[in-house]
C-alpha cells in the first residue's frame, strides 16, 4: 500500500517497542526521561531494543531539558556511540538563545552521523521564523523529516500552519516529509490526511495509563486502524 501513512511511537524500553510493533507502529523514537522531553536513551537500551524488534529506531539526540544544545562535545560523543552501536536514524534539534537554529550544533552533529536519515524535532515549534530555519538546514545531509505540531501548544493551536506547510512540498527546505505529533488526537488525522500529511507521531496517546505506564498495543492499533481507514 504505497500512501500507508507512518505512524511513529515513543519508546522507553524493550517493552514498549514490543508492544508498538505488535500494534502498527512503523518506526520508534528511543527516548529517556519524558519528565525532560526525552534525552538520549543508554547504549544498553537501545541495545535491547533493537534485538527485540525489527522496524526502524529513531535515537533521540538530546543531553538537557529545552532547546539549547548544552555541551556539543558530549552531544558528539553520544552520536559516535550510538553509530558504534549501530544506530542508524537520529532524532536533533537545537535553537540559540533568539530561537533560531543552532547551526554549529547542528552540523557538528550531522557531520558526526555520517549521512544518516535524522528528524529535526519540535524545535520547529519554537523557531520566531519557521521558514528560515527550514531554509538553513535545507543542505543538510539525511534531513528527511520535520517533528512539528505547527505551533508550541499542539496541534489544536498550529493546524492553520500545518495545513499551510503540508501544500508546500515543492518548496526549498519543504522537502522534508512533515510528521505531525504534539497533543495529536485522533479527530486531527482526516484534515491532516486530506491535506497530505502521510506521518503521525504519539506518545502519551499510546499510554492510556500515563508515561508510568508501558505502550499499549491496543491503543497502538487504533491509530494504525484510524490510518489505514
């Protein structure tokens, strides 16, 4: 089914991976400590991870709460690991103090991935001109997505700009496919769809009993129904 839409899940653990798999999911963002918006998972999780499921793992790049990059050093030691490690997609995104993209992190980073496919995150989100950072990335090696709810309150607040970004594919630094997540519900995905959007981000929406809770397969399948529908 060539316009099956993907559907990303957040996981934490083995567990979680093994229950997103089951449910639909086609590709996992490996996260630790949601209480800080995801940071970069160990090497013995990923490590466990990958060996218990087969679809593809999205490694957060991430060292501290918000957007600053912190030490870049550490950042690069963390990619270089997880590379020996066998990790192949990467998820990044680091903002200055005025809320535009941190290019020095940034390419350090990427030069450090070596061509591997990476998400630029919910940064987007926070950017005061969201065209520009696009623009600025646009050269970038194996950027293939944009992590965005088209505005730093959710999807409710940034649809407008969602659907506004979705018609813009043919643009410079729209290349990126747009994958949607941030209070994401299921009555978003008909106008999102409608409009072109292919890729859908959860987190909590696959936890029905909260981020102390694992992922849930059933709750898993109900977006991947609701996609495929």
């Amino acid at each position: 089914m060539s316009n099956r839409a993907v559907l990303e899940v957040i996981a934490l653990d083995a567990e979680d991976a093994v229950a997103a798999q089951a449910g639909g999911a086609d590709r996992l963002e490996l996260v630790t400590d949601m209480a800080a918006d995801g940071l970069t998972p160990s090497l013995g999780t990923f490590a466990a991870i990958r060996a218990a499921v087969r679809i593809p793992l999205r490694v957060m790049l991430r060292v501290a709460d918000g957007f600053d990059a912190g030490d870049i050093d550490v950042l690069v030691a963390k990619a270089r690991a997880m590379r020996a490690a066998g990790a192949e997609e990467f998820v990044l995104g680091f903002l200055d103090q005025d809320g535009h993209v941190d290019l020095v992190a940034v390419e350090r980073i990427v030069a450090e991935l070596n061509g591997c496919s990476w998400t630029f995150h919910r940064a987007i989100d926070r950017a005061p001109d969201r065209d520009a950072l696009r623009k600025h990335l646009a050269d970038l090696p194996g950027l293939d997505t944009y992590l965005t709810a088209g505005s730093p309150d959710g999807v409710d607040a940034g649809m407008d700009v969602l659907l506004a970004e979705a018609g813009r594919a043919d643009l410079p630094g729209y290349e990126p496919q747009i994958m949607v997540g941030g209070g994401l519900r299921l009555d978003h995905l008909a106008r999102l769809r409608e409009a072109g959007v292919e890729a859908f981000h959860i987190g909590g929406a696959a936890r029905p009993g909260g981020w102390d809770g694992p992922v849930d397969t059933a709750a898993v399948r109900q977006w991947r129904e609701a996609l495929d529908a």
